[in-house]
C-alpha cells in the first residue's frame, strides 16, 4: 500500500487488521521501514464504497479485481513512475 501526501509518501505492507473500538487499525509489517497505522473508521469505509460505485474505472476495478490480482501475481515488481523534480519520492 503506497500513501502519497504534501508531507511524505510512505509505501508500506500491511501486517496486521485489529480492531479498536469502532475503527480498524491496519498496520504495517515489522521491521518494515517507520512503523505505521492506518485507522479506519466506518465512515471512511462508506465514503470509499460510495466512491467506488460513483467511479465507472474504480467499480471496473473493483469487479475485476480477481483477474488484476491473478496477473499481477505472474508480472515482476516494477517501480512506478517517479518524478524527477519530486525531493519526497
């Protein structure tokens, strides 16, 4: 999973889902580069579904994530794109 914001970009491998309170606390896999958690609160998980069926390529993607996962399973890791002017990246 890969965050890119104005003040970091932060690519990280989900370790663990937990649940704490009334949010899911996703976090990244130890040893893995700055330890980090993710909190998800129910509304954040309706806006993402609503968005989902609002965006004709993320209901696409999310209907044919089975074959998107199957292929990228086969393909080699590749970096994406980094802009050259980008000291964050």
């Amino acid at each position: 999973m890969k965050v890119v914001s104005a003040l970091a970009a932060v690519d990280f491998q989900v370790g663990s889902v937990t649940r704490e309170r009334n949010a899911l606390v996703i976090s990244s896999r130890p040893g893995e580069g700055i330890p980090t958690q993710v909190y998800v609160r129910p509304q954040d998980v309706l806006e993402l579904l609503k968005a989902l069926v609002r965006s004709r390529r993320g209901l696409g993607f999310a209907c044919l994530f089975p074959l998107y996962w199957w292929r990228a399973r086969r393909e080699p890791v590749v970096a994406p794109h980094q802009a050259a002017n980008n000291p964050w990246q």
